[in-house]
C-alpha cells in the first residue's frame, strides 16, 4: 500500500474509470479533480478489486506499450498507493460453491441494469462491506446498491470527517 498518515476508516473501494482519466485524459474536464484525489490516495485506504483491476488494464492495454500493461497487471500498486483485493470469499468456499454464488450474486446486479463491470464492482463493495464505492460514473450505481457511491471530490470533502 501507499505511504504516508491514514485514517482508521474502512477502505473505499475505487473504480477502474479513476485510473484511466489519471493516465490517457489529462485534458479532461474531470483531470485536476482526478489527479487531486491520487495524489491523496496515501492518506486513506483505498483498493482496487482483482476484477476492476483486470478491467482497467484491459482498457489500458490499447495504449500502453507492453512492459507499462505488464506493470498494470502485476505492479499496480508501485504505481498507485492502492490494495489489490482478492476475490470476495474465495478463501471460504470450493471454487465450485463459489463461481455459483459470484455468477449468481453478479446476474443479480446485472438485472439491476448494470454492466458486468458495475455488477462485479458492486457485487465486491457489498460483499467488502467496503466504507464507500469511489467512482467518476456515480449515476451507473444510483439505488443499485447498498453502499455509498461518491465522486472522488465529493469523497475528499467528506475525508477530514470520516478520520473522526
């Protein structure tokens, strides 16, 4: 994980569309917002599930040569002071036991109207119990889930109260 002072808060769990503006839109509207939030990352934790992770550096993949995919994939976090999380309880069950409960518990997002990747990113934060979804696409989680969703600025503005 990063460096640097963290709150005792549960962790949030991030999107994939944080890391992308972060690297390919720099002139994006969203950009100064989005590069505030990583440059803080290390005064929370924050992670980043296997599933968003693999998401994200397939997205990155058409523009990043293949020594910068490989590092996505494998060295994330000596790019970005995040967790790599695990599949929600694998540990506790048989592979089998577990693909069916996930593809059940992702379908159900899915009928939610949520693409695959929301549906699995919900479906961790959930599971988690995560203290909030961070992400860009808030309007992508609204009342699908049981969890807080926030922009990244609206998470900061809410940081100095949630170290409490």
């Amino acid at each position: 994980m990063g460096k640097g002072p963290r709150s005792e808060t549960l962790m949030v769990l991030l999107d994939s569309n944080i890391f992308i503006i972060d690297r390919f839109y720099r002139k994006d509207d969203l950009y100064p917002s989005n590069r505030t939030f990583i440059e803080r990352l290390a005064e929370f934790e924050a992670g980043i599930s296997i599933f968003t992770l693999l998401e994200a550096a397939g997205v990155a993949s058409f523009n990043l040569s293949p020594r910068e995919c490989e590092q996505w994939l494998l060295r994330f976090p000596s790019i970005y002071p995040v967790a790599i999380l695990s599949a929600s309880g694998l540990a506790e069950k048989n592979a089998d036991e577990w693909m069916k409960k996930f593809v059940e518990e992702v379908a159900t997002n899915i009928t939610k109207r949520m693409s695959f990747g929301d549906a699995v990113l919900s479906r961790e934060a959930e599971s988690l119990e995560v203290e909030a979804i961070v992400t860009w696409n808030t309007k992508d989680f609204a009342k699908r889930t049981l969890r807080p969703v926030l922009t990244p600025t609206a998470f900061l503005r809410k940081l100095p109260r949630l170290a409490e």
